[in-house]
C-alpha cells in the first residue's frame, strides 16, 4: 500500500514536471542562441513568429506587425516574385534570419535610422527592403497580380519558422542582387574577422542576369569634379589607373588614380559603380569601367539563386552553397 502510494506520488510528480522538463529540452536543443544578451532574453514565439517593430522610412512611422506578416513584404519589395519558387524559398530564410538577428528582443541592435525604438527599417540601403503588401507598386502587370503574390505567400508560408543556422547560430545573412561569376568574402569588405559562412565561391548561376556585365564611363570631368588635380581632359598616357589590391573574390580592394587611392567602398560610392568586380581602361573620354554583377557580393547571389533554382537545386542546396556549411532550423511553430 505504502510503495502504491509513493509510486502515485512519483507518477504526479512526473504529470506535473515532466511537460515543464520537455518544453524548456526543446527550446534548448531547438532553439539557436539569440545574438548577444544569451537565450534568457528571447521571447517566446507564436506561429506567426515574434512581433517585430518596422520603422517605415516613407511614412517615418513604427509599424509593430508579426514576423511572417512582414516577411511577405520584404520577398515582394528585395526579389522579382516571377523568380523561381526554392530561390524565393531561400530569399524568405535569408531575409527572416537578417530580420531575427536585427531584433532587439533576440539581443540585435534594431535600426538606429527610426527616431523611436525599432527593429528594422524599410530602407534597402540600410536594413532591409519593405513594401506594404497590400499596396504593392511593382509594375506588375494586372492580371498577373493575384499569381504573382501568390507566390511570394507560398514561398514565406512553406519555410514559415526556418532561419539559416551556422553551428546552432543564426547567420549574418547578408544577400545581393548578382554577383557575377563569383561571390565575396565578408573580411575582403568589411571589418570583423573572418566569417567561416560567408566565404567567396564560385557562382556559374547568375550569368542570365540583366545586371552580369555593366560598362560605365567615368568621365574626365567627373574625375576632375571628385578627385581634384586629376586633367579635365584627356592626356595620353598621363593619368595612370592600377588596382593596388584585390580582395578575396576577385574584387577591388584598392585603386590608385593618379595621385589617389581610394579604397573599393569609396570608389564605388563616388563614381556609382554597380560593383567592385571591375577591370579599368583609360581613354580618350575617361575612365572605362567594365564591371560585373550588382551589390556587395558577399552571401546569397540572387539571380545565382534563381538559376541554381532553374538547374533542380532547392532551398537547402541553395542556402548551404552561397552561405558556406550553414543549414536551416526550424524555430516554430
Ligand atoms: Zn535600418
Ligand atoms: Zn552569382
């Protein structure tokens, strides 16, 4: 009687501790570490993900909205929707892991552009690109509307909770347009050591891009107007251009025009150039630029994913190929 007893004391015990033991067991083994305050400063999810706070840069209004939600208006506003199904799938993972890293309730930095607190901005140039889903000005074609949102929608609802993980950690998961033959390595352009996911490969996906192969004038008067000192006019053979350093990817690191040198984000920034991936020839009219790809280069190649998509890779494939050895987690639902 007395051992039925403790054995009914023992089966409570478990009734009552065991679900708390197997909740916070798969947290722990499920759940990456969140950025820098440790996992005690997650929230806990819904299936629609964590409340994020949207500064939109148009309205100069926070937006508060769930993760999935918004998510649809970054895949339609960073990635044309006719792009093929597992690239949009990979675009959703990437776009949802740079959101999660950026939110400050998972230990990121927000976005210091909205003048209240706020996660993440709608600005491409700073964080990342948003557009209201329900008023989405894409030039799509009418008829075409319903099909193409479709899309987008299909693409966040099948990876809905799926972030890019790199030893258990959500990844920096920076993207651009087109790389052109071959991605960057993050340390060959920003600061910070070595980032063992973001590695320079080789891309043969992206050459059906518009943006593969760019040729741009830099005029003798621009180059007099930016860099004073350099001729306003061409005179043969005294302007010497020479790339003094190229980075990991192929790229330029550092160029040398006449008496300057301009590191690669500095010459990309004055003269407009699509990317760093540019060889140099001095002419009559000034500084032929032939440049190929769009954007920084590092992480996911776009347009690579579209044609890796073309050629039967899925998601998966796509994201372990662009972002080094890293795999997808499933955080919720
Ligand atoms: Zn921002
Ligand atoms: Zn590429």
């Amino acid at each position: 009687m007395r051992r039925a007893a403790l054995a009914l004391v023992a089966i409570m015990i478990l009734v009552i501790f065991l679900p708390a033991a197997v909740v916070s067991l798969a947290r722990d083994g499920r759940l990456p570490q969140p950025g820098k305050q440790g996992a005690g400063s997650s929230e806990p999810f819904t299936d629609r993900g964590p409340l994020i706070r949207l500064y939109r840069t148009d309205l100069k209004q926070v937006l508060e909205l769930e993760l999935e939600d918004y998510l649809v208006g970054v895949v339609a506003a960073e990635m044309p929707a006719s792009f093929e199904l597992e690239a949009l799938k990979a675009q959703a993972v990437a776009s949802r892991t740079y959101t999660l890293r950026r939110c400050r309730s998972w230990g990121g930095q927000g976005c210091e552009l909205s003048p209240e607190p706020a996660d993440i901005c709608s600005e491409s140039t700073h964080c990342q690109a948003w557009l209201d889903p329900g008023h989405l000005d894409l030039g799509w074609p009418e008829d075409k509307r319903e099909e193409l949102l479709h899309r987008i929608k299909t693409a966040v609802q099948e990876t809905a909770g799926e972030i890019a993980t790199y030893r258990g950690e959500p990844i920096e998961a920076v993207y651009h347009s087109t790389c052109g033959g071959q991605t960057e390595s993050s340390h060959g352009l920003w600061e910070g050591g070595q980032v063992p996911y973001l590695q320079t490969v080789p891309c043969p996906y992206c050459i059906h891009s518009p943006h593969y192969r760019t040729e741009k004038l830099i005029s003798y008067q621009a180059l007099a107007d930016t860099l004073p000192g350099t001729p306003a006019q061409p005179v043969t053979g005294s302007l010497p251009v020479e790339i003094t350093l190229f980075t990991p990817g192929d790229r330029v690191g550092r160029l040398k025009i006449g008496d300057y040198t301009l590191e690669g984000k500095e010459l990309r920034n004055r003269f407009q150039l699509p990317s760093l991936a540019c060889s140099f020839q001095v002419d009559s009219r000034g500084i032929r630029a032939d440049c190929k790809g769009k954007g920084h280069g590092v992480g996911l190649c776009q347009y690579g994913a579209d044609g890796a998509a073309r050629q039967g890779q899925n998601y998966h494939q796509i994201i372990a190929y662009y972002y080094s050895g890293a795999e997808i987690t499933v955080l919720y639902p």
